[in-house]
C-alpha cells in the first residue's frame, strides 16, 4: 500500500512516512537548511528538553570534523556555530 503526497513529493510506501505524513523538506524556499527541534528527557530533571542534532557530510565539507571543538553564540532568535582554532 502506498500513501498519496503533496504535488512534487511522489508516492512514498508507509515505512518512509514519518509520524503519518512525508518528510519535511531538507531546505527552505531560499535554500536554508531545515532542522526540526527534537527532544531528550533530561533524568535530573524528570522532563523533556529541547535538543537540535546535526549530522552529514555537508557539516564535513563546512569544515567541522569529528572531535573538532565549536564555540557557541546566542543572538536574537539565532544559534551561531563557529570552528575553535585552539592551535592560536
């Protein structure tokens, strides 16, 4: 059995759909990279918290590499990912 999609999207067979529906789209209209905020159960705190996971090559050809660190600054409405160059 496979479940109709919106125009563009095909038909995808159930095991693709994701919560019932088909994935979102990976980019936006203006080609911005789309993540969905997840979340993890925090045990000290007996409740859920929001999480963001990043993975792919496209991190790799960025320039961040496994073990590498990263600073993080928070602006308004904004996350902001910067490669620490600790050799300086």
């Amino acid at each position: 059995m496979t479940t109709a999609n919106p125009p563009g999207i095909g038909t995808l067979p159930p095991e693709m759909m994701i919560h019932g529906r088909p994935p979102l789209p990976r980019r936006n209209a203006n080609g911005d990279r789309m993540l969905t905020v997840a979340h993890f159960f925090d045990m000290s705190a007996r409740s859920l918290r929001p999480m963001i996971r990043m993975r792919g090559r496209w991190l790799e050809q960025l320039g961040f590499d496994s073990g590498e660190r990263i600073a993080v600054t928070v602006e308004s409405k904004r996350i902001v990912l910067t490669l620490v160059d600790e050799e300086s």
